[in-house]
C-alpha cells in the first residue's frame, strides 16, 4: 500500500514505484487542500488521474481507478471523463459488502484481460443468489 497526501507525492510514488497498482483512489478537490497547482502537480482528482494515465499509462492502465467527493453530483462526469472506474460519494462512502467487492473484482478482472475468470465469477454470483449479475457500472454514488 502506498498513501499520498499530496498529487505531488502521488507523482513522485508512481515515478519511483516499479510496480503495478491494484486501485488507485483519489480525492476529487485537492485543490481546496493544495493551492498552489502547476501541469506536473495537478489540482484536483481527475486532473490526477488524468495525469497519471498519460505520464504512467503502464503502470495504471489495469488499475481499478476511483475518483471520491463530498460533492458527488458536481464532479462525478469530470471523474468519469479523467477515466474514473468508479465514482463515490464520501458522505458516506459505499458500504464494501460482498457484492460490490465481486463487482470491483470483475472490473478489475476485465480491465487485466481476464474476461474467462470474470465472466466465471458472474456466472458463479448470480447462481448464488439467484439473481442475474448487472455488468460493471461507470459510477456508482452513494446509494451502492
């Protein structure tokens, strides 16, 4: 696990991390906690995860990428067009029940190309429980 408090630290982390990262979450108004934006030290989630697509796209291509606001009506189409996954709210954030974990799974499964195991893990969800499994969603907010 690597925290950032800043998009600088999270520019400087992904520069010296020689890893792939699993999920990448992100606020979406640093601006109102770093004043003092420029192109390489973006000031706003989406900025950063845009950012980072360009700049690391080999390292965050297959990442399951979350944009989160306390202001979720306002930002979540700005999230979602920077490449956001998922889109939540903070107030409060989505309770991580067994179903949206499988769901963040099966999306992280697809974007590393694992369509089989994630078409697999569907198949088995839906036989549990009897219903059918919707397919990975762009937002969710915080009625998930």
């Amino acid at each position: 696990i690597i925290t950032a408090h800043s998009s600088e630290e999270a520019r400087v982390s992904c520069n010296q991390a020689n890893q792939v990262f699993d999920i990448v979450i992100t606020e979406e108004r640093l601006s109102l906690f770093h004043r003092h934006a420029t192109s390489s030290n973006p000031a706003s989630g989406s900025a950063l995860l845009s950012h980072l697509r360009e700049f690391y796209a080999d390292r965050v291509q297959r990442s399951l990428l979350i944009g989160v606001s306390a202001h979720w009506t306002n930002d979540h189409t700005t999230m979602e067009q920077s490449g956001a996954d998922y889109c939540w709210s903070k107030a409060p954030l989505p309770v991580l029940h067994n179903g949206l974990l499988e769901e963040l799974l099966h999306t992280l499964l697809l974007k590393r190309g694992k369509n089989e195991i994630a078409k697999t893990l569907r198949l088995s969800t839906s036989t549990e429980d009897g219903s059918t499994a919707s397919p990975p969603v762009a937002s969710n907010d915080q009625r998930q």
